[in-house]
C-alpha cells in the first residue's frame, strides 16, 4: 500500500511527463470507478487505488491525465496511454 501523499507525488510527477496541468489532487470513496477528472485539472481518485499495484495505479494515474489533453478515447489518447504504460 502506499501512502496518500506519496501517491499524490506521483501523480504530480506523471503530470509532467504528460505535460499537462494539474490544479487538485483529491482521493475520496468512489462507487463505480477508480477516477475522474474535470478539464479545470481537478483529479480525483477512489482511495482503494492506494491499495492496487505500482503498475495498475500508473494506467489509471495516466489515462486520467491524458484525459486532460484528450477528452474521449481516440486514437491519440490510445497511442500516449500505450507508450506511457507499455
């Protein structure tokens, strides 16, 4: 598991790689999925994710964020979400 401020590190620091702009970084009980973003660069994240896999959390972390810059899932959002998560 990993701790709220470390996972919002990380979050900060997959912000810069996908170059986009994050305001807020908010972890809360969600029913029905792991995240949710606003085009105002306000995130938030079902406190469950802290519990997932390195791995798991950095596809969620990143198709969040690529939401920002891509807000359905086109061919572009695809391609950077396959090249950031390998």
């Amino acid at each position: 598991m990993i701790s709220p401020e470390s996972f919002k590190r990380s979050v900060g620091e997959w912000a810069k790689t996908c170059k986009v702009e994050i305001n807020e970084i908010h972890l809360r009980k969600m029913k029905n999925k792991w995240a949710s973003c606003s085009s105002r660069g306000r995130l938030t994240f079902d406190r469950a994710i802290l519990r997932q896999s390195k791995d798991e959390r950095t596809k969620i972390i990143v198709h969040e964020l690529l939401h920002l810059r891509y807000p359905n899932h086109g061919k572009m959002f695809r391609a950077l979400l396959k090249a950031y998560t390998k």
